[in-house]
C-alpha cells in the first residue's frame, strides 16, 4: 500500500519542471520529501526554484538541458545516475510545446521541431533511464493532450505528436512492465499556465473555460496532482493509460443541442470557480 509522503527519498526528474505544470509538480514533489532534480531550458528559473524549495529534507537541484539537444538530456539524466549511484525512482516528462497552422500549407520544419520537442525529447529521455530503471523498477509519466486524442484544425503537427507519444507511452508499457517499470500518460484538458494565458485573448479564455463541463480551464496544481498520482506507488497496477484531465472536455460529441445554446444563455448554472 502506497503511504504519504509518496515521494520521500525518491529520485524523480521532471523535465520542464522550472514553470507550468512542471513547476506545480516540482512544488508538491518537494514537499513531499523527493530527491528531486528540476531539468529545463530555462536554467536560471530552475536554478531559483531549486533554491526555493530545497529543504533538510528535499534535496532539489537544477539541471541544464533543451530536450531537442539529444547529448545535452542525455548527459543531463547521466549526471543524475552518476550523482544518485544509478538511482531513479521516476521521470516525468513534461517539456514540450505547439504551434498551429492549415496541415495542407504546414511548414515541414515547423512539423519537425514540433516532434522533436514532444516526441523524440519524450523517447530519448526515456532511453535514458529505463536502463537504470530495469534493475529496480521506477515509473514514467509522460505528458500527452487530448490533442493527441482527437484532430484539431490547424493543430496536427500538435496533435499529431501527442498522438504518437501516448502510443510510445503503450508500446513502452508493454516492453518494460517485466521489469517493474510503469509507463503512462497524463492528458491535460486547457491548463491555465503563464505561457498559455499569455498567447490567448480574454475572448478566446472565455471559450476554452466554456469548452469544458465544469465551466473553468484547469490550474496547474490540479494537473500535478493527477500527474504525481500516476508517478506514484499509489498507482501501482496502472501502466499503459493515457489519463484524461480535461473538467469534461472530450465527455461530449460536440453535437448543437439544445442545452448548450442555452448554456450560452446563462438559462444553465456554472459552478464558483474553487480559491
Ligand atoms: N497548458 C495546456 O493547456 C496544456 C494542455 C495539454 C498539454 N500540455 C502540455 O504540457 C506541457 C507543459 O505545458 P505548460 O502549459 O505547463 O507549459 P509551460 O510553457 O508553462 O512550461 C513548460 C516548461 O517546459 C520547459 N521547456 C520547454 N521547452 C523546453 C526544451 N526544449 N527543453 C527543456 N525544457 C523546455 C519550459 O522552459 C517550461 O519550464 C507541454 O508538453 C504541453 O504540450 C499543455
């Protein structure tokens, strides 16, 4: 059975882990006691937060690594085995990112780069732990979209990529289960992280909050709970998933009916946002 905290003295790298979701998972991880190791692009903000949230008992460091660079994640996940004597309890594989445009007109470098930072990051980081992983188990999560669940206009290298990596995430699941090694994916819905505020308009927020059954975007503590859930020994016969948190999203078709042109009038209650 799995006790709290879930992650004291655990080794656990999150990759993105300075800002977004990567940072609320950071966060929580640390208090709950991890050896914790912050890798992302953004040194100085990983730097800082290590800095923030080292205490006696979480020792939480900063790692420099664009996931695109192949020898930097590699010999930034090697300088973790060597510092942890070959130990990782998990990797959770947050770095990644998007970029839109009609698919007939897509720029094939623009395609490229977007499954080098979702796809090829996600495999190679992954090749770089499960060996060390094989000799006393460990867990994976790596991080999906509904993106990857259905087609989106002018979103397929996006959803494309997310796509491929939830199969990866199946394919691996299967391959290392023997192992003692769990591989799933975590499925965010619209998560309100800086970066995302950032590139939308007040309008466009309204529609991705009213997009979803519980009339809000998610909050990135929200989503690392259900990421850390999955890292944890709490999920202990889960391998393969690919967990949709979404606040209800893909639950419906989409279809016009009749409820949600009255949604649109306010004749249907939305819920307070939680503080
Ligand atoms: N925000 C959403 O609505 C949403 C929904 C579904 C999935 N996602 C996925 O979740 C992940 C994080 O999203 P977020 O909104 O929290 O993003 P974010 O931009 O707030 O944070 C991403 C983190 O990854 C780091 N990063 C980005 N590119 C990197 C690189 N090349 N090398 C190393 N680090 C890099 C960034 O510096 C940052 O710390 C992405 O993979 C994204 O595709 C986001």
């Amino acid at each position: 059975m799995a006790s709290y905290p879930r992650f004291k003295d655990k080794v656990v790298i999150v990759s993105g882990g300075a800002d977004g979701m990567g940072r609320a998972c950071s966060v929580q991880l640390a208090s709950e006691g991890a050896r914790l190791f912050i890798l992302d692009v953004k040194y100085e903000m990983a730097v800082q937060l290590a800095r923030d949230l080292s205490t006696p008992s979480a020792q939480v460091e900063a790692l420099r690594a664009d996931v695109m660079n192949e020898t930097e994640l590699k010999n930034a996940i090697a300088s973790v085995l060597d510092r942890t004597g070959g130990k990782v309890d998990s990797l959770i594989n947050i770095a990644g990112g998007s970029a839109s445009g009609l698919t007939a007109e897509i720029d094939l470098a623009v395609w490229d780069r977007l499954y080098a930072l979702n796809l090829r990051s996600t495999l190679v980081a992954c090749q770089a732990v499960i060996p060390a992983m094989r000799r006393r188990g460990g867990s994976i999560v790596t991080m999906a979209s509904i993106s990857g669940l259905r087609g989106d206009p002018e979103w397929a290298p996006y959803n494309a990529a997310k796509a491929a990596i939830i199969s990866l995430t199946q394919s691996l699941a299967w391959e290392e289960g023997g192992y003692g090694i769990r591989v799933n994916a975590i499925c965010p819905g619209p998560v309100a992280s800086e970066r995302m505020l950032a590139t939308i308009s007040a309008d466009e927020l309204r529609e991705y909050n009213e997009s979803c059954a519980l009339g809000r975007i998610g909050k990135a503590s929200e989503l690392a709970e259900a990421i850390l859930f999955l890292a944890s020994d709490q999920a202990s016969f889960i391998t393969g998933a690919a967990l949709v948190a979404d606040g209800g999203l893909t639950a419906r078709t989409g279809q016009p009916t009749r409820f949600y042109r009255q949604q649109r009038e306010g004749l249907h209650r939305r819920p307070e946002e939680p503080s």
